[in-house]
C-alpha cells in the first residue's frame, strides 16, 4: 500500500483543488458553535479537524433524510395521469473529507442491506459510487466511542480510499482504493512518505486503540436463540425511561429505515422517501389498524434486536453498530447500548440492575 506525506498547505492546496471538480463535504463547525457537522464546503472553504466525531452522521451524504423518487400527474385529462415517472439522478461525484473510520465502515455495514443479490437500492447504490471517502484517523476516542470492540477502530479502513494520519506538521496518507488514487493525483499528492511510514502508522494506531476504554462483549450473540433474548425479563427494564424520541436511530450512522409517501398539491404528487424509525408508533402500524409493535417495549426491544442479534445472524458480519457512542451521548435517558449489549450477550441469567 502506497504512503503519501501531506503539508497542512499541501492538504489545503489539494483540497482547493478537489473542489473545482468534486462537490466537496467535510466537518464544520455549526451556526451554534457548539457541534461540527459534515456540511459542503464552499470554494476557498477547508474542513474543520478540530473536532472528535459529528453530531449527526454522515450518512445523508449518501442516503438523504427525504428525496424524491417520482412524480405524476392527477389530471384526468393528461394522457400519462396516474402514471408514476421516475426522477431521474445522476449524483454528482462527491468527497467526504475527514469522515471518521467509524462513519465510513458504518456504509459497508449498510451496503449489505441495500446492495443484495436480489434487490439493489438504485438511489443508495448510484451516491455511494459517486462518493470517495477521505477519512481521518481518530488519535484521541471519546469517553463514549467503542469502535475498536465493535467491528471497527480509530484507524480502521475499511470503505475508506484513502485514510489521514495526522502528525507533526501534516499527515501521512495512506492510499487504500483505485478512486483514492486517482484523488491523490488530482489533488497533486504525490510524495512519497519514507519506508518507516507503516511502521509509525501501527504504533499510532496502537496508542490510538489502548485509549479506548469503552467496550462491549459480542461472542454469545449469534449462538442464542432468538426467543431466548427476545423473551427475557430485562425489556421492561431497559425501555421504562425511553421517551420514543427517534434521536438514537436519525442520529446513527448504520440505521436505515425509511417511509414511502405520496404528497399532492392540485394535479400534482410526488413519491418520497423518509427516513422513519422504529422507535415510532405509527412505524408498525398495520392498515387494519393493528400495531405489532404497539408498546413502547416492543420498539425498544425492536431497536437492540435488529442491530445486535438479527442483523448478526442475517448477514454473518457482526453487529449493525460501529461504536460510534453517538446514541449512548445524545439519549434524553440515557439508555445506553453498551449496557444492553452486555445484558445481551450474557450467558448466564441474572436479575437487572438499573443504576
Ligand atoms: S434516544 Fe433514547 S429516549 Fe429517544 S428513542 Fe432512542 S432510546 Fe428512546
Ligand atoms: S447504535 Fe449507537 S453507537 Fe452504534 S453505530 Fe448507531 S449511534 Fe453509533
């Protein structure tokens, strides 16, 4: 794998560049100054590294929170009344810079739910193709992050085409895709870090890893029986506090669930989609009136279900999280999974505690 060394003024020079031909999105500082967000950066404009993960994820870069699918006419007297036609989009080729490894690995963790072998998501598919992930290593985790026990790391690279290691007075740049390559080229990146260039990156990324103290256990998950978790005394328990706000699933980087709704206006309508989430009521319910999941209960369980036992036994790929902590910071209750996952994954049955 070829290491490249960038100048802070290279990296902005680099980034200029990119941004007459990319639409370019990196971490910005909010209106409020309070969170940074992956906002698209405008000509002159560089992202803000000074930061330690988003608030949101950047999922919606690829997989917007609503977006047009088709439009039709009601007129009765227009020939194609009723008929759905498709909004047509053709993404235009997109960068992420200074997406974190945990946010970037969280695509491929999407990508096998919306690219299978019998249903590919065009709209997801055709953004993610036009899309090369710059990423930035994570040197100093949040309290809260537990990537590294979650399938991920702070250097992981996987999805990634090239991957920033920040060190004294610029970075070393590991070139990990054909797309990262040609980045690297039209960026005019071309210089080649020394041979020890690997050998720091493993020490960095081993420091980076033994500041991780959060973790969880997942060894018991895929050998459980469904019905063993999915009946056990803990429900109540967890999901007591649990107001069904919705934030942990908007604001994570692996949640996919979405809507499809039609809206009209005189003649016209429009098919949308939008993202939902499980932890709504109105998510489950049936035509008929009936809600499977009509308990706040249900939804909760719902939620820890599909990412750390469905998903798992599904996709055989480990859990649908990546560690990321945004959940566990942004909960209004604290409602934690790192503390479900540990209920879980326990092998023994013990009574709850709540503290
Ligand atoms: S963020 Fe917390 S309170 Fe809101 S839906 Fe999720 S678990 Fe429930
Ligand atoms: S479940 Fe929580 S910690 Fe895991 S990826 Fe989603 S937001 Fe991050």
């Amino acid at each position: 794998m070829k290491v490249l060394k960038i100048t802070k003024e290279d990296l902005a020079k680099g980034l200029d560049t990119l941004n007459k031909s990319f639409r370019l999105i990196g971490p910005v500082k909010d209106k409020d100054e309070e969170f940074h967000n992956f906002e698209e950066l405008g000509q002159g404009e560089l992202p803000d590294f000074n930061f330690r993960n988003t608030r949101l994820s950047p999922k919606s870069i690829v997989y917007p929170q609503s977006e047009k699918m088709f439009e039709y006419t009601l007129d009765s007297n227009d020939p194609e009344h009723d008929i759905l036609i498709e909004v047509k989009k053709e993404p235009s080729p997109q960068v992420v810079v200074g997406i974190r490894p945990c946010d970037a690995k969280a695509f491929s963790l999407v990508k096998l739910n919306f690219d299978t072998p019998e249903y590919k998501d065009p709209y997801w598919l055709r953004r993610f193709e036009a899309t090369t992930l710059l990423g930035l290593a994570c040197h100093n985790p949040c309290s809260s992050c537990f990537c590294a026990s979650a399938g991920s790391g702070p250097f992981n690279t996987e999805s990634l085409d090239m991957l920033l290691v920040e060190e004294q007075g610029g970075y070393l740049a590991q070139v990990l895709t054909k797309k990262g390559e040609e980045l690297a080229h039209t960026a005019g990146w071309t210089d080649e870090a020394g041979s020890d260039a690997q050998k720091q990156i493993d020490t960095m990324k081993e420091a980076a890893e033994k500041r991780i103290k959060s973790q969880i256990s997942t060894d018991n998950l895929k050998n459980k029986l469904d019905m063993e978790i999915y009946e056990e005394p803990y429900w109540e328990d967890v999901s007591f506090s649990c107001i069904n706000c919705g934030t942990c699933t908007y604001l994570c980087p692996t949640c996919w669930c979405f809507d499809v709704q039609d809206e009209t206006c005189g003649n016209c309508g429009i098919r949308m989609r939008n993202w939902d989430s499980c932890m709504y009521p109105l998510f489950s319910l049936h035509g008929s009136g009936h809600n499977p999941r009509g308990e706040k209960l249900h939804r909760v369980r719902q939620r820890f279900m599909h990412k750390l036992k469905y998903y798992v036994d599904k996709y055989d790929s480990g859990i649908q999280c990546v560690g990321c902590g945004r959940c566990v910071n942004h909960c209004p209750v604290n409602i934690d999974i790192r503390r479900v996952c540990e209920l879980m994954n326990r092998s023994e049955v013990c009574p709850v505690t709540t503290e």
